[in-house]
C-alpha cells in the first residue's frame, strides 16, 4: 500500500522521502522489520523505540514513523540520506493505530464492532456474545482475555486489549472469513494507549467500575477517566449500552454522542432482569417479563446476561431467538467452573481477582449452598495493584469459613511478601481461620483435605490461566488437571 495512504488522518507531516512509496507491513519492534516495512517509533515504558530506528533502517525499513522533538535535524538529515521516508507526528502510539487501520483497508467499518468495557464481566460477556450469535447463524470474531476467534479458528490471547497492527489484522482476517459481527474487550490501559484509536464500534457496553489496575493508572478517577473515554469517541451512530446499578454506569456517558440504552436488575431501564432461582446448575432469571433458563449462576451472572440480551436486542435480533439462545451457553472458561468430587465437595475454579470480583462469587456460593462449609483459596500478584490485597483479605474473612492464602503470579515479588499484604486485611478471628501456604498445588491439596463432607471450595483468581509465573520463569499450571487428579487420587 502507498504510503500516503497509510498515514492520512494521523496528522503526519511528510520530512523526507516519498510519500508513494510502497510500504509492504508495519511494525513497531524494530526485530520483525523486514525489507519495505514501515517502521513505528514507539516510547514504552522500559524502551524507546527511536533508539531502535537506525537498526530498522539497516533491516531495510522503507519509513520511518516519529514523535515530534524526538530526533534533531542533523539525525533526520542523516536518515533522509538513506533514502527513507520520514514522517513526523505529535504521538506515534495513537498515529500506528490509525495506520494499521488504513493499512488493512478498515476492517472494522466492514462489520459490526461490538466493545465491552469495565472490571468484571468482560470476558464473560464477549464470549457468550460470540457463542450465542454463532449459534443464531452468524459468522463472529471474538477478542478477548482468553483467546482470539475468527469464525471457528482460535488462537491464544496475550493481553486483553492486543496492539493495533494485531487487532487490525484479526480483523482482516474475520472480514475476509465473511464475519459479520466482532465481540472485543476493551481495557483500560488499552483505551489509554490508544490502541482502539481508528477503529469504528457499532457498541460499547458498560458493566461496572470497582478497584483494579491501580498499579498503572495510580488513582481511581484517571483509571474512570480512561474507561469514560472509550464511550467519548463512540460515534452518533453507535450504541452506549450501560449499567445504570452502578454508581459510575451514567457517568461514563455524560459525553458520549452514541445513542444511549441502559439496563438494570434493581430499577426502572430500558431492559431488566430479576433472578427468580438458583442453584449450582443454573438460574431461572425473568428479562423484560420472559423468563429463561440460564447454566449460569450469580447475581453477577445476572448482569452479564442482561448485558448481552440488551446488545442483541438492541442490535436488531428477535427477543425470543435471544432468550432461547441464552439458555443454551455455558460459562466462559474459568468462570465458575464447578468440578464434582469424592464426598460431595464442589471445587469452583473462577478468575476472580480483584476484591469486588472476589466478593460477588463468594456470596454466590454461599446464597446457593448456605448450609455448606465454605472455603476460599486465593492469592494476589505480583508486581501489580498493592492496595487490593488486604481488601481481598478482608472480604475473604468476612464471607468463607475457612481461608488458604497462596500465591496467584508472584512474578518479581516474594510470595511471602504479598501473602503478608493480605493478612494485613484480616483481624485476630480471621488469621485464626487461616493458612498461608505458598505453594499453590500444595494449598490446593490442603483446602481438600481439610473440606467438610459437602463443603464448596473457591479456588479463586486463576481461573482460564494453565500457568504460573514465579520471577521471570512461567510454568504449565492447570488447577482443573490439578483437581482432577486429587479426586482420581493421583
């Protein structure tokens, strides 16, 4: 693709070379250049890539993308000798998300781009988005936490909002399969990034605000701003679909041009959902006055699934298909997943991780099975938000009978350190109901072992995860297989 067709609409200023060259692909890490790329300056957070330019240039890089004031005339000069193209722009992250844009023709103005932002529930809700309309006879995407979907195809996700040139490209890839939808989650940090920039939403749903990613965004109202400003660029002729039980569900669209829908299970909205019953094979819920049947289970649940019937309807599909396909999906990978064992002990494996998440399966658990002993095994990671662990902790002695502290990717961080963190939350009667075991498969074992004829044990904060991450080592770790082979008696 010509290079001037890649750059529009990035405010990019031409300062050498040829604005016609051919450009062959795009890249912001200097290693994947190859002969006629276009080369991205990126300044990250442990490098810069206009340190890496010159390196791009000798791997044969066609152009050169950079932030203005980042290099000096004699530099530029220098480069231009080489025969590349240059061009300057105020900020290279939102300026490559514009150009994989352009680059892979736009994929998201071909099909209806659907994008879910909040703490909890994102995965949840993409992937029960993405199943239910396969099922109705669509063609879908999905990107999410877990994994990426083109059609039928998947591949494993590594963060959950990719970088730009990846998501273009997946979307090219769904467009070219004939997809007619796209299910995203949206995070924060990739709202902030800019990595969303020059892509068209038909949607963006809302699900709820609670404390998480402090480590990054450092206070609560910029982690807001950032989830805010996904709906702030929705277009008029969007849909801002939001939460209105939650105390930051309008304020997310005090700015929105998108035409505005909202949906509630505790007040008057455009959509409403009551929980009639439950228990650990699913709900009986009643939305807009239908009743359905759901294998999900929780008041959280509750919300997701309100969430989605409000995007379907919205988007133009039958009530009724929406109802009935509903009662057919199961729970996201490590949402609540519930293996049985030897003395009727439930072990449910979900990936609550933060304190509001944590708090909402507990209490699931415990309204669905009071009687039982309850037992909560957690941990929190490393090198990521501080101030959650004792509210973790807290929530924890409140709600279960029995706590095991362990770890949850420790990373660069000792266990032992983040385990104190955690105990900080409790008072004298929960550490006296607890057991702080580092090792995770070892803690595993023991909530087992000590469980109560019947008892429901949480393993919580893992979830769709097969690994652990200690320092820099990342290791296969499934608690399903880990499970299952206690049961077997392995």
């Amino acid at each position: 693709m010509r290079l001037d067709r890649i750059i529009r609409n990035t405010g990019g200023i031409f300062t050498a070379g040829d604005s016609a060259a051919e450009i062959d692909s795009i890249c912001c890490d200097s290693r994947k250049v190859t002969r006629g790329s276009l080369f991205v300056a990126v300044k990250g957070f442990t490098a810069d890539g206009h340190e890496y330019i010159s390196r791009a240039i000798g791997k044969g890089a066609r152009a050169v993308v950079y932030e203005d004031q980042e290099l000096t005339d004699f530099q530029t000069s220098a480069m231009a000798l080489e025969g590349v193209a240059l061009i300057k722009v105020e900020s290279s992250r939102k300026a490559l998300a514009i150009m994989a844009a352009n680059f892979y023709d736009n994929p998201s103005e071909k099909l209806t781009l659907v994008g879910i932002t909040g703490t909890n529930g994102k995965t949840t809700t993409v992937t029960l988005l993405y199943r239910m309309f396969m099922a109705l006879g669509y063609n879908c995407g999905l990107l999410s936490t877990i994994a990426n979907y083109v059609g039928t195809k998947g591949t494993e996700a590594v963060n959950t909002t990719s970088d730009p040139i990846t998501i273009n490209s997946l979307l090219s890839e769904m467009v070219n399969a004939g997809c007619e939808y796209c299910f995203m989650e949206v995070s924060s940090i990739g709202v902030e990034q800019d990595r969303i920039a020059g892509l068209k939403f038909k949607a963006g749903i809302f699900s709820n605000l609670t404390h998480d990613h402090l480590d990054y965004h450092k206070t609560f109202a910029e982690y807001l701003r950032c989830k805010k400003l996904f709906f702030d660029t929705l277009p008029a002729d969007a849909y801002a679909i939001t939460n209105i039980d939650d105390r930051n569900g309008m304020v997310m669209l005090q700015n929105t041009k998108a035409q505005v829908v909202t949906y509630s299970c505790r007040s008057i909205a455009d959509h409403t959902c009551r929980v009639m019953e439950q228990s650990f094979e699913g709900m009986l819920v009643k939305i807009d006055g239908r009743e359905a049947w759901s294998r999900l289970i929780g008041m959280h649940n509750a919300y997701n699934l309100l969430a989605i019937y409000t995007t379907a309807v919205t988007l133009g599909t039958d009530p009724e298909e929406v109802l009935t396909a509903m009662s057919t999906l199961l729970p996201a990978p490590g949402r609540l997943e519930n293996i049985r064992g030897p003395r009727d002990i439930s072990v449910i494996i979900d990936y609550a991780h933060t304190p509001d998440a944590l708090e909402n399966v507990l209490s699931t658990l415990r309204e669905i099975a009071p009687e039982r002993q309850l037992i909560c095994l957690f941990g929190c990671g490393g090198d990521r938000d501080k101030a959650k662990r004792p509210e973790m902790g807290k929530i924890a002695q409140k709600m279960a009978d029995r706590i095991i502290v362990t770890s949850d990717n420790s990373r660069s961080e000792r266990t032992t350190d983040i385990m104190a963190d955690i105990k900080e939350g409790m008072d004298v009667s929960g550490r006296a109901k607890s057991l702080f075991i580092e090792d995770r498969e070892q803690a595993i074992r023991t909530a087992i072992m000590i469980a109560d004829q019947g008892a429901t044990i949480l393993l919580a904060g893992k979830g769709h995860e097969t690994y652990q991450i200690t320092g820099t080592e990342k290791k296969h770790f499934d608690e399903r297989e880990i499970v299952t082979d206690i049961f077997n008696g392995q």
